[in-house]
C-alpha cells in the first residue's frame, strides 16, 4: 500500500461543465420570466450565452492538460449543445 491511488478521469471539470449549463438555464428562465416577451429578456439571453460559452472555453483550457480528459471533452460538448439548445426559443423569440 505505498502507492497513491490517482483518479484519472477529471470528473471534477465535468462537474464545473455541468454547473455552468445549470447556472445558464436558471438565469434564462428567471429572465424569461421576469420579461416575458420583452426585448432585455433576449439581451440577457444573449450575454448569458456567451458568457456561459465562455466558460466552457475557459474551463477546457485551464484542464485540458490532466489525463483522462475524455469525461471533460463530453461533458462539455454537452454542456455547450444544451446551452446552444436552450438559448435558441430565447433568442429567436
């Protein structure tokens, strides 16, 4: 028992992926609906996108480098689609 036991899948990246699809989607529904039809609920739709987009950029960057980064690479391709996905009827209208 002298070696260390390491996990190898980054599930703590894929559980900051995660967060930030939540964070995302509760702060378009609490848009949506606080300005129902309004135009300021599309705009912060919008910077929300991007700013949620940029995290998960920023988050792959930060922790691309650890092994096992498979988990980390679908979590966030989830996490993105599901942002994309989610922004779209915000957006469109």
């Amino acid at each position: 028992m002298t070696e260390r036991y390491t996990e190898t899948t980054d599930w703590r990246g894929a559980t900051w992926a995660f967060a930030v699809w939540a964070t995302h989607f509760s702060l378009l529904w609490g848009a949506s609906s606080m300005f129902p039809g309004m135009a300021v609920a599309r705009w912060i739709a919008l910077f929300a996108t991007i700013a949620a987009l940029g995290a998960l950029l920023w988050l792959w960057r930060i922790r691309q480098a650890r092994r096992g980064n498979a988990i980390l690479l679908f979590a966030i391709g989830i996490s993105a689609l599901s942002i994309l996905f989610g922004a779209m009827p915000a957006l469109i209208g």
